[in-house]
C-alpha cells in the first residue's frame, strides 16, 4: 500500500508542469487557442480587461512560465499522497 501512495505522490508533482503546458500555460506565455487562453480571456472580462494579480489564471501561469514553487510541489505532494492513502 505503501509505495501505491507514493508512485502517486511522486506521478503528481511529476505531471502537474506537463498538465499546465497542455492546456497552455507555458514558459513563453499563454498559448493562444488553448484552454489557458479562454480562462485569460473570461478573468480579464470579469475584471474589466485585466487579469488581477493573484488569481488562479496568473498563478497557474506564473507556475507555467516560472516552474512551480517548492510550497505547491509540497502541497501537490500532500493531495497525491492522500488520493494513494484511498488506494
């Protein structure tokens, strides 16, 4: 049980810089036409045509172009280890 939990520990924090590229997120920028970019595209509409400083679409693009921070991996961690716990 032990090593399911962390195959998944690990497969999280391994997958979550590959998923923010394959809806978008990426190191040059948003991708146009891509998940990314629509979620951009509705923030920047509800906020009067900015993204706010600290919403989900600036730190998942901040993830996307910076990697992700050691505190999130930790936290990534955590969630995949819980979701192995179940397992």
């Amino acid at each position: 049980m032990l090593r399911i939990g962390a195959i998944i520990t690990v497969a999280t924090i391994a997958a979550a810089p590959v998923i923010l590229g394959a809806v978008g997120f990426t190191s040059a920028g948003i991708a146009g036409g891509s998940i990314a970019a629509s979620m951009m595209s509705s923030a920047a509409i509800a906020n009067g045509g900015g993204v706010a400083a600290g919403s989900l679409v600036a730190v998942l693009q901040s993830a996307g172009a910076a990697g992700i921070p050691v505190a999130a991996k930790l936290g990534l961690g955590a969630a995949g280890a819980c979701i192995g716990a179940l397992f």
